[in-house]
C-alpha cells in the first residue's frame, strides 16, 4: 500500500441491474469506459445489494450492516436513525475530504429536501435526489440549471430533449470533476457520486435513445407461466403489475434504459480522465456500482419490488486501482454491498469496527493466487420496504431470501408461500421449486440456513459487556 491512503471516487448509480455492461457479457451495451475499469480493475460478476429498494440498500452499504440492523427497511422514512456511523463519517474522522453530488437517500424525500444525517462526513454536499422540479429551494441541481438560464420545470415537461450538457447525470459528473481538480490541503479525498439514472421514468436524452434499433434488443426474459406465477405472488407488494411484454413496450423500455447507461458511461469516462489530467489516478481507487436493480421486463414486471429476481438483487460491482489492484480480474465469489465499507477502511489502513457485518474484499483485489471465493451465501431483506404507509395499496410484505452458489430461497414471511429456483438448471428462474417433494431436503437446508443468518445478524448494540 502507498504511504498515504488512497482518494476513492465512489460512482453508484440508481436500479441499475447488473447484466448492462458490455465488457461483462452485454454486446447491446456500448460502455467503452465501465470497460475501461472492467479491464484494469477487479469485476465481481455475483455481487447482490442487502435490498431491492433504495433506502435499506444504501443504509447497508454505506455502513457495512444489514438494513434491518441499521432500522433501515423502507423507503419515506421520516429521518436517518444514526444506528451505526456512515463509512463516509468513519473516513471524515480520519483526515479525509468528503464531498457527495446527488442522490444520498437514507431518508424520505418525496415533496422535502432530504434531512442530512448528523454527521455524514461530507464537506461539500451538492444534494439533487432525482432531476425532477419537486423542491422550491435547497436543490442543488435545479439552482446550477437555474444559473446556466434555464427552468427546471420547463425542461422536465420534455424530458428527451435535455441536452445531455444540462443532463443530471452530467451535472452530478461536473461536480465530481470539480472536486477532483480541488486542492484538499493535502489530505486524501471521498468523492461520491450519486446518479439517479438509470432509474424509471427512462427518459434519455434524444441522441442516446437514438443510437438503439429496438426491434433488434433481446427483449426480457418472459415466459406465459410468469402470469400464472406472479398471480400467485399477487398479496406481496410489487409496483407494477405483471404483463406480457408487448403489452408496455418493454424492447423500448429496454433501449431507454441501455441509453440512459450509455450517457453514464461518457461521463464515467470524464471522471476518469479528469484523474488522468490531474495525475491522481494511481492514487486513487475507482468504484463503480448500484444499489440494486431493475426487473426491465423480467418475468413480466418493471421497476422494482419485494421480489428477488437477479435483475433485481445483482447489481454491477468493480474496482480498480492502477498498481495496487489485479487489472481485467473476473471474480465470480458471493459478495454483498455491506463488504463495501469494510474493504475501504482496509485500504485506508483504518480499523474495522467489530459491529460491521460486511467483509473485506481486499484479499480478492490483490492476491491473484487468492481463492475465488469470499462467502458461502448472500442475504436479501424486505420489510414493508415501499412503507405502506405511503402506499395504501400495499400491503406491508416481510420477505427475505438467502443464495448460495447454487439455490435461491425466498420466503414471504406470514404469507405461508416461499419460492426455491435452482440458478444452475434455471438461471432465469422460470420454475419455482418451493413445493417440489425431490428438493426438499435442499429446502429444510437452506431454511434453517436462512434462520440462522437472521439470528446471527442481530445486532448485540454498542455498550460493554462485563464478564464475571
């Protein structure tokens, strides 16, 4: 390791799953620039966030504990519960300068400007949780629009013909590039930078939408018995319905979403050559990833939900350090988001505090001679994650699912229906093994599995506990 800690841009987008790169298998995606890192750096390929909805996933990652753990479960929260410090506080604390542009989202901000947390350890907070005009005043992105002559209002009533200059994408970018070109005193930085694309309402801008033939895109995985089965589901909370895909131009929806990726990837490539011009990029490690998915179609359905489908729970995850990182490693080991924070205070030369539940992949970034392997399974929470108290037609669904190399359990928790998908027969998890009698001896296995993991992940809290 270098003498001083390294900086980290820590780029995280919004829902984006984690089969859209296209050095990672995905020829219908044009990413020259996540390849870029894919080729230099170290790529998990079965990374899974802690939740398939925003508030639990970030409140994981950014502090190395699972959502419920941190009183993190569910969107529209009334204010972040301070349960455990942010990695981004942990850094602060040691002599980094921190700064966020765009989404931070461990609270509700429907119709109000996010409250901070007590002390995130961001210096400069450059806040915009999605590009819409919602917020008469503290909308960082709506101000800087304002200053270039324009209204954000009027530009959202036609939201295709953004110039990708006035993008939020870009602008979360520009602040980036700012902070990047800085002079931090000395001091290694955290920049963290919070796209809200490639989230719904899949609204690229017109040039990128038009580099798509959609006629010619694959299109979601669906087959007609996902009618029969999401029927089934049709008591857990989910925010579509579920249709065939022609039925809401799902190729379309596809192509938004690709371009919406592709406009990220320019300024991915901006952000790394701004490195590049400052000559900070071997001192600086690169993270790219999202806080969870996006069905796209999938078995029928859009957005997001208490389901826990791979478009939905993987999500992309890779690292790059020039020198000190393996460079085009493919890491196909069980990783969740919360090993995030402990990997950064590794890096840093910072202690781990003993309650973070996440691991540290350091070892799988460095070790080329390391085994490819890091945890024999993965968890995912839903508890009533789209609060129902916010959404009356929900219903306030408790779910949870426990992945191993091979089997996906799920199991809706009070309902009495599970789902069990073999990935290695069924990688598009078409059939539900739940009630099938071969595999259960496999199910009772990774239940009482399931069981202990929840157990084991109580968190016993902070204070000293005197031994007699």
């Amino acid at each position: 390791m270098s003498a001083k800690p390294p900086n980290i841009l820590w780029i995280c987008t919004d829902q984006q799953r984690y089969d859209t790169i296209g050095a990672l298998n995905n020829p219908q995606v044009h990413s020259p620039n996540i390849d870029r890192l894919v080729a230099g750096g170290v790529a998990f390929e079965q990374a899974h966030c802690q939740s398939p909805i925003c508030t639990p996933s970030r409140g994981s990652f950014l502090t190395g504990m699972y959502p419920s753990t941190v009183h993190a479960c569910f969107n529209g929260n009334d204010r972040w519960a301070e349960a455990a410090p942010l990695i981004t506080a942990l850094l602060a604390d040691a002599g980094y300068d921190c700064a966020l542009a765009g989404k931070l989202h461990l609270a509700g901000a429907f119709g109000r400007v996010e409250p901070r947390p007590q002390h995130d350890g961001y210096r400069l907070f450059h806040w915009s949780h999605d590009p819409e005009d919602q917020w008469e005043a503290g909308h960082a992105y709506a101000d800087w629009i304002a200053a270039q002559g324009h209204d954000l209002g009027e530009l959202r009533q036609s939201p295709h013909d953004i110039p990708p200059e006035l993008h939020q994408t870009t602008w979360c970018s520009d602040r980036a590039i700012d902070f990047i070109e800085a002079d931090h005193d000395g001091k290694p930085w955290l920049m963290s930078v919070n796209i809200f694309d490639p989230h719904e309402p899949f609204d690229p801008p017109q040039p990128y939408l038009d580099r798509f033939d959609v006629d010619a895109l694959s299109g979601p995985a669906f087959r007609e018995s996902d009618l029969t089965a999401q029927a089934q589901l049709a008591a857990i909370d989910f925010q579509t319905p579920c249709r065939r895909p022609e039925e809401f131009k799902a190729k379309w929806i596809q192509a938004a979403y690709y371009a919406m990726i592709e406009l990220i990837d320019d300024n991915v490539g901006r952000m790394l050559d701004a490195l590049d011009r400052t000559g900070q990029r071997e001192s600086t490690i690169v993270i790219f990833m999202s806080d969870h998915g996006e069905m796209l179609g999938d078995h029928g359905l859009l957005q997001k939900g208490c389901r826990f489908y791979e478009g939905l729970v993987r999500v992309p995850l890779i690292f790059s350090w020039p020198g000190q990182f393996l460079e085009g490693a493919r890491r196909n080991a069980l990783v969740e988001l919360i090993d995030i924070a402990p990997t950064l205070l590794e890096l840093a030369g910072l202690p781990v505090p003993a309650r973070m539940q996440g691991r540290s992949l350091a070892r799988l970034l460095r070790a080329p001679e390391a085994p490819d392997s890091h945890r024999e399974f993965v968890r995912s929470e839903y508890y009533d994650a789209v609060n129902a108290k916010y959404n009356p037609s929900f219903n306030g669904t408790f779910a949870t699912m426990l992945r191993d190399e091979r089997y996906k359990l799920i199991m809706y928790h009070g309902q009495g229906i599970g789902e069990l998908f073999d990935l290695a027969a069924d990688p598009d998890e078409f059939v539900n093994l739940w009630d099938d009698p071969a595999l259960l001896a496999t199910k009772l296995r990774l239940m009482q599995r399931s069981f202990d993991a929840l157990a084991l992940a109580t968190d016993l809290g902070t204070e000293a506990v005197t031994v007699f």
